[in-house]
C-alpha cells in the first residue's frame, strides 16, 4: 500500500466507517490487504467485509461503477460477494482524511467457503471456473452502467498501465517487450461478442469455494473493459503454475474442462485462440514489474520469489509463459 495513504490512516477514520454501516466495536477484525484496508466484520444480518480504499487510487464514481456491475453480476445468478448498503443506502461512503482527499468505503457480504486447498485443484473446480467466468461475460454483453459517470475504464487506459508507471527508464529492453505486445492487443477489435466488462484478476485467490464447489468470486477493484479472452488468460496465468515442472501437462489438463463449463454459458470465437499467449505476456510483464517495483527483484516472498526466478531472462528472450497448441482448444469454444 502507497506509505503515503497508511500515513494518512487513523482509528477516528474506521470509528467513523464503523458508524456508516452499523459495525459493532468488537466484531470487527483487520484483515490482510495489498492496496486498500481490509477488515471482516459480523452484524445480527450476516457476516460482511469492509474495505476501506483512498480517493487517490479510485475515485468515488469508479467505485462506484466496480459495485454496480458487481450487483448486476449478482442479480443475473452470478456467484459473487454482493455489495451492501451503508445505514444512509450508499454504495460508497466518503470519509474525509483531513488533507484534502477521502477515504472510500464499501462493504460486501463475505464469501462462502474458503481458498482452493490443493486437493480442490481438480476438474470438479475447473469446470465450475467455466461456469463463473462464462456467466459473467454473458452478463458483460447486457450490462450498461445505472449512471454513466460511474462507467469504468478500458484495459489500455493509463490508469491501468501498470508496466509504463512502474517500470524504472533504466528498464529499457523490458519496456520495450512491453510497448510490443501491449501495441498488437490495442490493435485487436472490441466488437460485443469479445468485448466488455470483465474482472480482469479472476485468479484462485480472489475466488473463494466451499464443500459442493460452488465458487464465489471477490475483488472486482482491477475490473476494466477489456477482451473476454483476456480474462480466461488471466485465470490461466495463475492456475497454470499448480503444474510446477509440467506447466504445459497441466493446461492440456485444466483448459478443455475449463472451457466445456465457459461454452454452457458464453461462446468464444476460436479466432481468439491465438492470442492467449499474448495476454499472457501481458499479465508476465505487468506482475514482473509490480513486484520489482514493490519488493525489488529478489523478494522475500516464497511465491513472489519463485516467479521472478528467472524471469527477466524469459521475458527479454520472448520465452511464451506457456508453450502450447493453443488452436487444438478450438474443439471446446
């Protein structure tokens, strides 16, 4: 988190959070959270999470946006954690920081289940992966914002450009593998039948499952609009690495079953096939410089660790992140 919002933190601004949505002192607990505060929280009505951003990362309207397509997902029978209202019934309450910003606040009911444990990791969790991501894109083709102010922005926008606000000048041949594949995915066409709303970080850590493998997707905070196949690029990602040694084994395991749940519910043209490896270099470079620039090249983190264990040589050396016939999927969509 920006040092320069947790400085800005204190209890009078969650004594006041507490207060917009009727939080008990007692019953709330701190939680981790990589860019805003996070904290679980129970009330007589349910069990929810309160998460408290800064209106110098998002502003007001786009969160707002985030939550209104999170209650649409919601309202079509998408499995997500659901927004709630404040005591006041708003989606998003503003907190003064004292210096001439705000404090965002939203609440969310909390997800059933828990984070796939590896024994999860099967084609029961991979088909209904499908469903989840399928269903929403659906849902993407309908969906227009309650308010045009609150509409989100697009994958490319600056905002959104991690690598290019990241990555120091000195990082010369990594921006420029960059500057390449981020120019041939803006080329691409945004036509409605591959183009909308999408969460845009829908990996297992943001997707909580419980005994019957219903899955439950959480942290819309990154949706943009952007291609539909880059979402399935992003599921890959980071469900690939459960393969270890045999990475490419394991998507010939997941992305068939994947996509037979995806098809139920949305359909694809296999034209886009080709261009999950680009996507995929896209989300390398992108996560590549947020740990750099975050925790340096070496970090402590055993998972951050082991991804940039090499990296750097991948990525000047244009290694695909995943070696594979990606056109023999074309029998799935």
């Amino acid at each position: 988190m920006d040092p320069k919002i947790t400085a800005l933190f204190n209890d009078h601004i969650l004594t006041a959070a507490r207060q917009r949505y009727a939080i008990p002192a007692e019953k709330i607990l701190l939680l981790d959270g990589f860019e805003s505060f996070i904290y679980e929280f129970e009330r007589p009505d349910g069990q929810f999470i309160l998460r408290i951003g800064h209106s110098d990362r998002r502003s007001p309207d786009l969160i707002r946006g985030e939550v209104d397509w999170i209650n649409y997902l919601a309202g079509g029978g998408t499995t997500v954690a659901r927004a709630v209202l404040s005591g006041a019934g708003n989606l998003v309450e503003p907190i003064d920081d004292g210096h001439g910003g705000q404090f965002l606040c939203t609440a969310f009911v909390k997800a059933r289940g828990k984070i796939a444990e590896h024994e999860q990791i099967n084609e029961r969790l991979f088909l209904n992966y499908g469903h989840l991501l399928g269903q929403m894109h659906a849902l993407a083709k309908t969906y227009t914002p309650s308010n045009p102010a609150w509409t989100r922005y697009a994958w490319d926008d600056p905002q959104n450009n991690t690598p290019d606000r990241q990555l120091p000048e000195t990082e010369k041949i990594i921006r420029q593998k960059y500057q390449t594949v981020f120019d041939h995915l803006r080329a691409l066409p945004r036509d409605p039948d591959g183009y909308g709303l999408i969460h845009q970080d829908a990996h297992l850590a943001n997707l909580f499952v419980d005994e019957d493998y219903t899955l439950t997707l959480f942290d819309f905070d990154d949706c943009v609009y952007g291609h539909f196949i880059y979402d399935i690029a992003m599921a890959l990602f980071y469900i690939s690495m459960w393969g270890k040694d045999d990475v490419s084994g394991f998507t010939g395991r997941f992305m068939p079953v994947f996509l037979r749940g995806y098809r139920e519910h949305n359909r694809i043209d296999p034209s886009w096939l080709p261009e999950l490896p680009h996507f995929l270099k896209l989300r390398e470079i992108d996560l590549f410089a947020a740990i750099l620039f975050t925790m340096g090249e070496t970090p402590e983190d055993a998972w951050c660790a082991r991804f940039m264990d090499g990296r750097r040589a991948k990525i000047e050396n244009d290694i695909a992140f995943i070696q594979y016939d990606w056109n023999s999927l074309a029998e799935y969509l």
